[in-house]
C-alpha cells in the first residue's frame, strides 16, 4: 500500500512538472532564440509525462539530451549574466530573462537527473527521487507558475 502511495505521488509530480514544462516551451514561441529553449522544455515535459507511464530506452536518451541541453543552456545564460552584469548569480528576480532561463534549465536539469535515477527502478521510484521529485513541484514550480500568472505583464525581455 505504501509503495502505490509513493508511486501515485511520483505520477502526479511528474504530470505536474510535464505541465510546467509545456507551460515553458509554448510561452518560448515569442522568444528571438526559442529555437534552443522550445526543445529543452519540450523533451523535459515529454520525457516527464511519458516517464510517468511507461520508461523506454527513448525516454532514456531524450532525458539525456535533455539534460546536456540545460547544462549548455545553464551555462550560456550564467556567463552571459556575469559578463553583463544583469542580475547576478543568486538573484531570484524572475522579472528578468537570464534569471527566467537559469532557473528553467536548472529546474529541466534537476528534473532529468532524478527521471534518470527513477527509470533504473521503474516500477518503484526511490526515496531519494520520490522526495526529489515532490521538492522540485512545491518549492520551485509552485513559485514559477504564479509568478508567471501574476506577473506576466511585468517582465523583461
């Protein structure tokens, strides 16, 4: 019983985080370089809607790819925070679009990274990941989705 608990918790995680992402890649589509953004987030929320089904050796590599794109990408964006001084490493000002992109390829790396630790167990996911997984939606997700929704107006691009 405790383990289906645990499992019907790590599918509505990962429902949540697949919507998060396909939140992300359609707001993209306005962007001047979304042709790098769109494909990070819509591999995380394929690989986290599908992942919570069923885990393919194609899952697999899309997660991969996922998650070599969001260290490129999180690496692109900090150095380009650093080099012109816009926010700076720490800052949560999501109003700004370097710490919008730092924070959305740190949340696809963080996502794939436990997606990878999950589909070595399938059928149970482990504590690790499981605890992983609901930290990610309550105190990062949880966060962005409002503030997309009450400050869709206020931001920068």
């Amino acid at each position: 019983m405790a383990m289906s608990r645990s499992r019907n918790l790590f599918v509505i995680c990962s429902v949540l985080m697949g919507s998060l992402f396909a939140y992300s890649a359609s707001v993209q589509l306005n962007d001047p370089d979304w042709y790098v953004w769109f494909p990070l987030y819509s591999c995380a929320c394929i690989v986290n809607l599908t992942n919570s089904i069923t885990t393919t050796k194609l899952n697999r590599q899309i997660a991969k790819l996922a998650l070599w794109l969001g260290m490129f990408l999180f690496a692109k964006v900090v150095v380009e925070d650093f080099v012109n001084g816009i926010s700076g490493f720490l800052s949560m000002d999501l109003s700004e679009r370097v710490v919008r992109e730092k924070t959305g390829s740190l949340l696809v790396i963080i996502s794939m990274i436990l997606r990878l630790g999950q589909s070595s167990a399938p059928d149970e996911p482990s504590r690790l990941v499981n605890y992983g997984m609901i930290f990610l939606v309550f105190f990062c997700c949880i966060p962005s989705l409002l503030f997309f929704v009450v400050h869709r107006r206020e931001m920068k691009f």
